[in-house]
DNA sequence: GTCTATATACTGATAGAC
DNA sequence: GTCTATCAGTATATAGAC
C-alpha cells in the first residue's frame, strides 16, 4: 500500500509535468520550446524536470505516448465491431474527432512528432525513440484501412488509391487541432456539433463525387 | 540598362537565398533552422544572407510572400470566371493543389508562418511583419468563399458552418505538402492524377454524404 | 558583396546543496 | 524531490577586413 502511494504521488507529479510540456509544445512548436519555458509554467525550475525526464527528447516521447494512448483508448472499443463498414466507421472517426478537441495538445504533440519524423529532422539519438512512437502512431492509423476496405466493397465509399485517402481522411479528421478553439459556454452538445461537421466532410470525401460531375 | 541589369543580379542573389531558405524552413521548421544552415546550403557564409536580408524574421516573411505570389498567380485566372460554381471551384481548386505540389518548400513556409501566428508564437517585433502577411493569405482564403456560397445556392455543394468548411477544404487541399514526394521519371500527367484525387476528396466533402446515410 | 571575427544571449544538461 | 549554480555548445546579429 505504501509504495502504492507512493507511486502515485509520483505518476501525479509526472502527468503535471507532461500536461504543462505538452502546452508548451502546443504553443512554441518542439524546437523554440526550452526546458525553462515547461519549468517556468509549473512555477518551477528545471531540475524538477530533469529528475523525471532524462532529456527534453525523452519529455516529448512521454508527451507524444500520452495522446497516442488515449487516441487507442476511445477508437478500439468500435474497432472489432461486427456488421457493415458505415457505422462502425463513423463510430471510430466520432470518436477521434472528439479525441482531438477535447486533448487537442498532446494530439498537437503526436503531430509535431510525425512531422519532424517525415522529415527527418530527428538526431541520430532520437531516431530509436522516434521510430517507436512513429510505429505506434502507424499501427493506429491501420486501424481504420479494414474499415475502409470493407466500405469500397461494399459500395459505399469510393476511392482510388488506398494510402492516398488514408492521408487526406486523417489530414481532415485531424484538423480540430488547427483550429478549433473552445467557446465560452459550450457544452458537449456543441462541441459534437462542431466533431460532426468534420465527420461529415472526412465521409463526402470517402464516398466520392458520385453523379454530380460537371 | 546599367541600373537594369544590377538589379538583376541582385535579384537572382536574392532569389538564390529565398530557394535555399525556403529548403531549410520546410526540413527543419523555423525555430530549429539557423542562418548558418542556409548559408551552407548555397555554400557561403552568413554575411552574404545578412547583406539581403535584416534578420531572420525578415528573410521567413520573404519566402512566406513569395510562396502567397505563386498561389495567387495561379489561382486568379479562375476566380472572376463566370458561370455555375463547380466547374469554378474545380479549376481554382486543381491550380491550389499543383502549386502546393509544384513549390513545396515554399508552401510549407507558409504554413509554418500561419501556425506559428495562430499560436502566437511570435514576438513583438514579428508581430507587425506577420499581422501583414496573415492578411495576405486571409484575403487569399477568400477568394474561394463566394464559390463556395455560390455552389451552396446552386444545390451542388451542401454544408453547415461556412467557416469550418473552409477550413476543412484547405486542409484537404494543402495536405500535400506534408505527404507529396515527386516519384523518379515522374510525368506532369501523374503529377496531375495526384492532384485530382486530393480535389475529389475535397469536392466529395463539400457536396456532403448525400442519401447514403447509414 | 562576401568573408572573418566577435559580442551577447540562450539552450540542454549536470553536480551538488538542502 | 526540488532548487541553485554552472558548463559547454550554439544562436542571432554586428563590425570591419578584403
């Protein structure tokens, strides 16, 4: 029991830590935000910090596993789910969506980390880490392609090039995260609202332009 | 014709530092690139890009602008076009999307401008350079919204929230930037059938899901 | 017009007091 | 477990030689 408490005394002083890093990161980007910039935001110095965290690399990998985790957690749950491709579908871009809103800086986080793994700006030190955290990022990203599979199979999502529609869906299921910004007052209905629009707007692209062609 | 051709030469000059910038900005970010690092990718020395350029904010907000000239040349032809929306829409929407293809680097600076605006991530002395250059590119985005409303009132495109659809059409739209890499002996054809499919996606978005609800 | 210094400030990380 | 002090490295920007 003791080292029950324990540990969780520490997993609290690490979740603040990670909280206030992944703001920082939201704001200044990986590169401009400095250990001081995260200390100064728990209104601490950095030795707090170099005392759960052996490096800012290190910081950031914890920040980018946290929005990955809880991205697994609300998606999964509709992932095995029996029956056609369009509900269990739209069960899984919902839940992502709200995912991105409602943890929208340790998603801003993941995204940073993807984009610097794309483009190489890791250092050799980094690569290890990076290529773990981009794995656990990919294998979360395949699974929606069954989903979509399924759907082309069935005739209701309509696409050509599998990888190609997998960036654009994302691209599009992602973008809360730009700009979505919380309204004084809004409650769960809205922000739902605001999730469905993108759901909808992911889903147009999947079943195509169909008839309309002019 | 001396003054003439002086001024040609410092252009080119100045172009070359732009091109190399505007390389550097898109592999590293903004923070994270130095002067140091462009100047060794022309294989000079700070002085030379000192010389053109005031500082660092300066040299971004020059590669920022001539990313937004290249969209607008591309994009005007289209816009005043009379007629139904669609076919509009397609032409600016084909002419966005191979330029974000066509000159990468220097789109993707001006994403990172807009990010790094969007967060605030700029100082005090930024902050009147990139007030301008955000109007720049706002008065860009609205060069697709009377389409847009006019596709709306036309029964071609079906959406809510006008602001959140633009967005979500920009994002679709842009998207390449972060995922296109030009494949070896790869033909302006190819290219092209990349593009469309990004603008299928978009048109999909915009038209909505239609009767297939499910 | 470009280079070689150099001033000044800030960064990630460590060592040791408390 | 957190703080203070400090090191070594690197950044922007400038001054002056060529």
């Amino acid at each position: 029991m003791a080292n029950g408490v324990r540990d969780q005394v520490l997993e609290d002083s690490r979740a603040d830590i990670l909280r206030a890093a992944a703001a920082c990161f939201m704001e200044r980007g990986y590169a401009a935000t400095s250990i001081d910039d995260v200390a100064r935001r728990l209104g601490a110095t950095k030795g707090r910090i170099y005392h759960h965290f052996h490096s800012k690399t290190d910081l950031f990998a914890e920040v980018f596993r946290m929005g990955m985790d809880l991205n697994y957690e609300a998606v999964e749950p509709f992932v095995h789910r029996e029956g056609p491709a369009l509900p269990r579908w739209r069960s899984m871009a919902m839940a992502h969506v709200m995912q991105m809103i409602l943890t929208k800086p340790f998603q801003r986080a993941v995204w940073i980390g993807v984009e610097m793994h794309l483009r190489g700006a890791t250092t050799p030190e980094q690569r290890d880490v990076f290529n773990k955290l981009i794995a656990y990022r990919s294998d979360y990203g395949r699974l929606f392609r069954a989903t979509l599979l399924q759907g082309r199979d069935e005739g209701v999502f309509d696409f050509d090039d599998l990888s190609i529609t997998n960036q654009l869906m994302f691209m599009t299921l992602n973008s809360p995260i730009f700009w979505y910004t919380e309204r004084p007052g809004e409650t769960r209905a809205d922000t739902e609202a605001v999730a469905g629009q993108v759901v909808d707007y992911a889903l147009g692209g999947l079943m195509g332009t169909r008839e309309a062609e002019g």
